[in-house]
C-alpha cells in the first residue's frame, strides 16, 4: 500500500516543528541565515532547500492591510507518482518505492545532477562538496518500521496526516469539493504530498504544471520534435527546389546571351 | 531563482559531443556522395570524430569531479536504458566511438570500402542522434521550461553538423603542418593549392545552408519564446550577439562572397575561410554555453 502525506495548510501555524526535526532526525546541520528579501517571504528561514535542508516552511502574505493573511507552506519532496527524477537519472540511484517514497541511493550516483534540472519543483539539491544530491527522503526507513516521518510526529497542528495514497486523494477531493484549493491530485501526475489551501497555490510560489507524467510529458516532447523534422524538411526540400529552378532560369538566361 | 549546476564544463562537454556527431555525419556523407573531391574531408570527419569524443569524455570527467573517488563510477550510467534519456546517450556516445574507431582503422589501412560505407550509413544515423539527444536532454527538463522546446534538438543537430564540418576541414591543413607523415593524402592535398581551394570552396556551398537552417531555427525559438528571454540577460545576451555575429553572420558572408567570386580574392579564399571556421568554432561553443546557463537561470 503507497502512503501519502495529507499537507492541510488550512492548519498549519508555522511554528517550524517539522523542519527541526528533520534537521534532527537527517542529522543536518543549521546554517547560517539571513532574512529573506523577498517581501512576499521575509520571514521564511532557511530561504528555501539545499543539501543541508531537506524541508522548510515557506511564509507567504497575502493581500495588505484590514485583508492581510499569512499563510504558512510546508516545501519539501513530493514524491510524485512518476517521478521526472526517477526517469532522468541514468543509474537508478533514485527510486520510486512501492511504500511511496522516492529514495536515493547514493553508492549509484554518478553526480551528474540531471535530477536538479528534471525535478519539475526544483527539490534536488547538488552538494558540490561530495558531489551527491540531497532531498527529502520520506524517512522511508521509519515508514518500514510503521513509524510516521519526523516531520509528521512533531507536527502539533496535525497538518501534517500519514495515509494511504487513496484516503489522501479521497480527502483532498472531498476538500475541494468544499471549494479549496488542492495540488498533487493531479500536476506532474499525481504526487505523494498533497495539499490542501484556501489561498490558491500560484500565490504561495508553486509551480503550475500539467497533469503529464514524467513519460507522457516525454512522450509529448518526441512527437513535437519529429513534427518540426518533418516541417523542416519539407522547408528545406522547397527551399533547394527554388534554388535550383533559379540557377536553372540564371543557367538559361546566360545560355541565351 | 535555480542555482547553475551544469557550468562551463559541460558546455564544453556538449559542445564537442555535438561537434562529434556532426563531424561523423559530414565525414560519412561525404565518404557516400563526395566521390574523389571529398576523400581528405570524410578521413578528417572520422578522425575529428574520435578525438573529440575523448576530449568530451575528459571534459565531462572533470565536470563530474568523481574520477579519484571512483574512477569507474561513470559506467552506472548504462544501467537505466532505455528509461533515462541521459542513458541512452550514453550508448548512443559509445556506439558511435566504436563506429568512428573502425572506419578510421578502414581508412588507415586501406580496407573494404563497401565496409566502410556500411558503417558511415551506421554512423550518420549515431552521429545524428549524438547530436540531437543532448538537445532533447535539456528539453525533458521539466523544471527548466526554458529548454522546453522541439526545435531545441534540431539547432543542435545543424550546429553539430555545421561545427562537425569546420574542425574537419581545419585539421587537414593542421595534420598537413604538424605531422605530415600521420596523412599523406592531406599533405598532398594542402599542397595542391588549387584542388585545396577547391575542396574550401566546395564545402563553403553546405557551411553557407547550413547557417541559413541554423538561423531559421533560432529565429523561430526567439520568435515563439524559447530564446526571448536571451535578448535581456545583460552578459548572457552578449554572448549571444556575439555568437550571432561572429558563429553565423561573418561566416553567413565568407560563404556568400567566396561562391559569389565577390571581394575575396582566391589567394585570400583560404586563409578568409580558415578564419571563418574558427569563428563557427567559437560560435558553436557559445551557442551551447548561452543556452545551458539561460535555462538554468531563467524561470
């Protein structure tokens, strides 16, 4: 059975729990900060992933005044269902779980950092000290002890919820129908972390994507290329044909003088 | 705003893997239709073919910086096929080294030419996807929209096959100076200045369509958006006009007046043209580096 992660921002307080528990737990290490600049996100520390962080709370505000509102978004993994990272990585060293998670086997790695590139949300982050990539794993190892995630346990809010990939799809559904706002359900298709706003996403800095998976977007990208061949070549066969039915005229024209 | 984790190096990398593939197509096409007149040109295609497959390969060794902690680490990049794009280009890659390395062998030692010829077919069609499956690395990239373009693949391939051309026809008269015995027939030909010439000015016909294809398909990028955002990166941009003007504007009109018999004299059409391969060298690299940082930095 695939978990899931419920992210009901509708809760969260952004009291930053799940971040230093992970930080614990993944044994990173803190470092230095400074405020973000950003006005949109000045209070959000760290200013977003890299090796030694593999989540962060993102806080967002939105509207001004008598309509301010913070929002508080948890960033990290999302797990997709088919992930682009899993596709790209030409050793396997990422790997998509039957539990769910997307682990990464470093021994594979290669360092090549295509990941970093594919991740259609940016998550991989190259450490160019040891030339690996660093990302949240899931704590997959404490899922197979049927322990929750670090970030999940500390969570106080229960915005974050362990599930089953159906019963996540199914309350995210559900929120939606009460006219939230949801992303995972169906962009890159389908993730593992779904989340659940009032604020739509695009105003908390996520990435707009279609519903493609990692193959269909492949796929798509193919086809468009051996379309624009056949246009090219089709230019380029008129082309010569115009220049040798002109040489020809030139090659007659010189004839006849 | 992403971070640059494919810098210079790489750039350097599928620059030279380009420029392999297309000079194999070059040297295979014109080992099938060149006749005589083309001889030098497909022996120097394949010879340019291997070298800068091994300098690629050394270019992209350092860029992974893994060689003392694990020499043969780069060999897991096999595994994933037919999945990982980066995979198949590594057979890809590898495939075409075998091919180039045969034919050079043929070549040197007079072998079969029907073999030979077989092989070039094999060949052009590796030296193709050589140069395209980079270009369709970068566009699989879903989180760099910027790369995110059919066209992507094609410019590479043309650029390929344009670059492929110009370091072929440089090495002849550069093995011809530096070690005349390695080749006889490129001695040979570099001393026939005539037929020398005539070679230049023969390929000077394909070097100026190819420029024109390469400048349709960086037009359209700009023209539905890919490139746009390359016209206002303040360095970046830069390159990219020097790229414009030095990789394919000049050499665009070295091509035009030397087939024209315009204002370059004969005895300066080989020297004019030297220089004007060089400059599609700069321009190729260039071309590669601007595009590998823009996707990177642009959002």
């Amino acid at each position: 059975m695939s978990k899931a992660v419920l992210v009901d921002l509708r809760r969260c307080i952004g009291c930053r729990a799940c971040q230093v528990a992970c930080k614990r737990w993944n044994d990173r290490e803190a470092t230095p900060t400074e405020l973000n600049s950003d006005s949109k996100l000045e209070w959000t520390n760290p200013p977003g992933l890299s090796p030694q962080t593999y989540t962060y709370v993102r806080f967002v505000k939105t509207g001004s005044q008598d309509s301010l509102k913070w929002t508080f978004a948890k960033i990290q993994c999302n797990h997709c269902i088919q992930p682009h990272c899993v596709t790209a990585c030409p050793t396997t060293a990422l790997v998509k779980t039957e539990d769910g998670p997307v682990i990464y086997r470093k021994e594979l790695c290669i360092g090549c950092a295509y990941c970093v590139n594919a991740c259609p949300f940016d998550v991989p982050k190259f450490d160019e000290e040891n030339k690996v990539i660093e990302k949240c794993t899931f704590c997959s190892e404490r899922l197979k002890e049927n322990i929750e995630p670090a970030c999940v346990q500390a969570c106080p809010t229960n915005t974050l919820v362990l599930t089953s990939l159906e019963e996540a799809r199914r309350r995210a559904a559900e929120a939606s129908a009460e006219g939230n706002y949801i992303y995972g359900l169906d962009e890159v298709g389908g993730t593992s972390w779904i989340y659940i706003s009032e604020v739509p996403f695009t105003e908390l800095g996520f990435p707009s994507h279609t519903k493609a998976t990692a193959g269909e977007y492949q796929q798509d990208i193919i086809t468009k290329f051996a379309g624009t061949g056949i246009l090219i070549g089709g230019a380029l066969l008129a082309g010569l044909k115009l220049y040798s039915q002109r040489m020809n005229k030139v090659a007659e024209a010189e004839g006849g003088e | 705003m992403a971070e640059i984790s494919w810098g210079i190096l790489l750039a350097a990398y599928i620059f030279v893997g380009g420029l392999a593939g297309g000079a194999f197509m070059i040297a295979a096409l014109a080992d099938l239709f060149g006749k005589e007149k083309f001889k030098e040109l497909a022996k120097a295609g394949t010879y340019v073919s291997i070298v800068s497959i091994i300098v690629g390969l050394v270019f992209l060794v350092l860029d992974l910086g893994r060689f003392k902690v694990d020499p043969l680490g780069i060999l897991n990049a096999f595994i994933h096929f037919p999945t990982s794009i980066m995979s198949v280009g590594t057979w890809i890659i590898s495939a075409l080294t075998v091919m180039a390395l045969l034919t050079a062998v043929l070549w040197i030692f007079h072998g079969l030419e029907i073999v030979r010829k077989l092989l070039g077919i094999v060949g052009f069609v590796l030296g193709a996807s050589t140069t395209a499956y980079t270009g369709l690395l970068l566009a699989f990239s879903r989180g760099r929209p910027f790369w995110a373009s059919p066209f992507l693949p094609w410019t590479f391939i043309i650029s390929g096959s344009l670059t492929g051309l110009a370091m072929s026809l440089l090495l002849i008269p550069l093995i011809a100076l530096v070690m005349p015995r390695f080749s006889t027939d490129f001695k040979e030909l570099v001393d026939d200045k005539q037929r020398f010439a005539d070679v230049l000015v023969g390929s000077q016909k394909y070097v100026l369509a190819m420029i024109i294809v390469e400048m349709g398909l960086v037009l359209i990028e700009i023209v539905t958006g890919h490139f746009g955002a390359l016209l206002t990166l303040g360095g970046l941009s830069m390159l990219f006009f020097v790229y414009i003007v030095f990789g394919l504007i000049l050499p665009l009109g070295v091509a035009y007046f030397i087939l024209k018999g315009k204002y370059i004299g004969k005895e300066l059409q080989v020297p004019i043209s030297m220089l004007s391969f060089i400059f599609i060298l700069v321009g190729g690299f260039l071309l590669r580096y601007v595009i590998l940082t823009a996707g990177q930095l642009v959002l």
